[in-house]
C-alpha cells in the first residue's frame, strides 16, 4: 500500500528532470515538501507518536522505490534518522542524512567525510560512541568531491555548539544504513535492467533486434541473474523480528548489492553503446546513482571483511555458518 502511494507521487514530483534539476543546484524544497506533507517521513514511527508503525520488512518495498526513481534529496535517511533517535530526542523539520564517518580531533573540530547528500542536507545524523549527534549544516563548511552533479560532500564543524545528542541508538546506525542503501541499490538496478531489456528489444542491428543476438542474450541473462540477487540480499537484510536490520545481515545485503552494482552498470552501458553515457539520456541518472552508493556506508570490501569476522568469531566451517544465517 504505501509502496503503491509513493510510487504515485514519485511518478509526478520526481522526473529525471527533476532530478538533473537538484542534481545541478535547484532547491529540492518541492520535492521534499511533496513527500514530507504526505507524511512518508514517518513510516518508521510509532503509531503513538503519529507514525505509520511499519516493520523493516514492510519499509523496504519503499526504499526500493526510492531507489527506482533515484531520489535525489535522502527521504529514506530521513526516515531512518526518525526511527533511531525515536522518543530520546525531536528531530527538527528539514532535510536529515546520515554522516558515514565521525571524527572530532583534540581541539574539538568535527567532521563527517563524504556524506551522501551533504551538498543540500540541513542536518547530519551521526553516530558518536553509543549514542547519537545531530549536527546542523548550516554551521559546518561543506566541500564537495568535485564530481559534477555529485551531492555528497565533507562537512566540518568547529564545535558541536547547537547540536543535540541521544544517548541511545548509535550502534544501530551502520546496520542500518547498509541495510538502507542496499535497498537503493536493488531499486536502480531493476530499474537499469527494465532499461536495458527495453532497449535490447527495441533496437534493430543487422536486420534483427539486440536481444536476438546469442553474446546480447548472454549479457542480458548475467545482467538479470545479479539484479536478482541483490534483491534476495537487500529484502532478507528487512525482514528479522527486530526493529532494525541485524549487523550480519545488513553486511551481506551491501556487500552483495554494492558487488552486482558495478557488474549491472557495466553490462547496461555495453549492451546501450553510446547513447548510454549521453546526458540527455536517463541510464546516466541510475548507473552515476549505483556507483555513488555502492560505496556509501562502506563498499563490498568492507562489509566482506565485517562477515569474514563474523565466520571466524562463531568457530564453525563455512558451510555450517552459510546454513545458520
């Protein structure tokens, strides 16, 4: 159901018009304000404090349309952000992402290397020991990668003077977010094979269409075996009891998805030829967006060796630990 009603306001407030527009430095206030007021911010949130309640399992259908239309403002870290400060602390109205990295040095300054979304967030949700910080980006100095179009930036503080803190739900946040972007990338990499599939079908070389060609139909079947998996991976990470992905799931989730992400982008701009790269077309918008979060939160390499740790800790072969988890 909500999946469906998002996927509706998506399909009007988040073209890729829209999104090359945000991309380039428009305001996202009516996107945002178009998502915020239907009040999908808030999916997470108790019933009782005027959330709809949702259990992991039930969300990722909506984050994986978030990442099917590659949204460009961070509406799921907003969610997520919600859902671990929960009652400890108000989160104030406005734009909300989550910083991958914490560092404060010995004269107080704070930073939050590559944060996605840190070119247009107002607020940095980080994780600080067990507890949390929300930093304002208002006060920090934002420095972008220097990528064009690219909305992840580095932000510095001098301090952490008009931040608020909860003592709680830090060690959820990198579980969490690697859940998260996991769900992204499933959403555009189905997204990029739609495309492609579409593509192959349509276009005529040599008096037959792409995908009648046997090396095309091979590319296409590796494409949507990997676009499959990562799906597998990213929904499994949504759906234990508890109330946030497990630490071990959320790494095989994102070390799947972030694996099969490059693979799908590479095939799909192949199979297009050039046309794939131009800007005017829209497999740019989806492949720049799986590059981007394959490694946000950690790429494969680093949640590979958080699962590596996980085998040697729990004492058993392979094959008995593949059959525990």
């Amino acid at each position: 159901m909500f999946a469906e009603a998002i996927d509706d306001i998506l399909k009007d407030q988040c073209t890729p018009a829209v999104v090359r527009a945000i991309q380039a430095g428009e305001s996202p206030a009516a996107l945002w304000d178009a998502i915020a007021s239907a009040g999908f911010l808030e999916l997470l949130s108790a019933e009782a404090d005027g959330g709809a309640g949702l259990s992991p399992a039930e969300l990722f259908p909506v984050l994986r349309c978030f990442g099917h239309y590659t949204v460009p403002v961070p509406v799921a870290q907003t969610i997520v952000a919600r859902a671990l400060v929960g009652s400890q602390l108000v989160l104030p109205s406005g734009i909300v992402t989550l910083a991958q990295t914490f560092h404060r040095d010995a004269s107080g300054v704070i930073s939050c290397g590559l944060t996605p979304y840190g070119m247009l967030a107002d607020y940095v949700l980080t994780r600080d020991g067990d507890g949390l910080l929300l930093l304002p980006c208002a006060a920090a100095k934002r420095v972008g990668t220097g990528v064009q179009n690219c909305l992840t930036a580095t932000l510095t503080w001098p301090n952490d003077s008009g931040s608020t803190r909860s003592l709680q739900g830090g060690a959820m946040l990198p579980a969490f977010a690697a859940a998260l972007y996991a769900a992204l990338l499933s959403g555009a990499m189905s997204r990029v094979f739609e495309m492609t599939l579409q593509y192959c079908n349509d276009r005529v070389q040599f008096g037959k269409s792409l995908d009648k060609f046997q090396a095309v139909q091979h590319q296409l079947s590796v494409m949507a075996e990997h676009t499959a998996a990562a799906s597998i991976a990213a929904e499994a990470a949504f759906q234990g009891a508890e109330n946030a992905p497990s630490l071990l799931t959320a790494a095989m989730a994102k070390s799947r998805t972030s694996e099969a992400a490059v693979l799908v982008a590479s095939v799909a701009h192949a199979l297009h030829g050039a046309i794939g790269v131009t800007e005017e077309y829209d497999l740019q918008l989806l492949t720049r967006s799986l590059h981007e979060w394959r490694t946000a939160h950690g790429s494969e390499a680093y949640w590979n060796t958080v699962i590596g740790q996980q085998v040697l800790a729990r004492e058993m072969s392979l094959s008995d630990f593949v059959r525990s988890v």
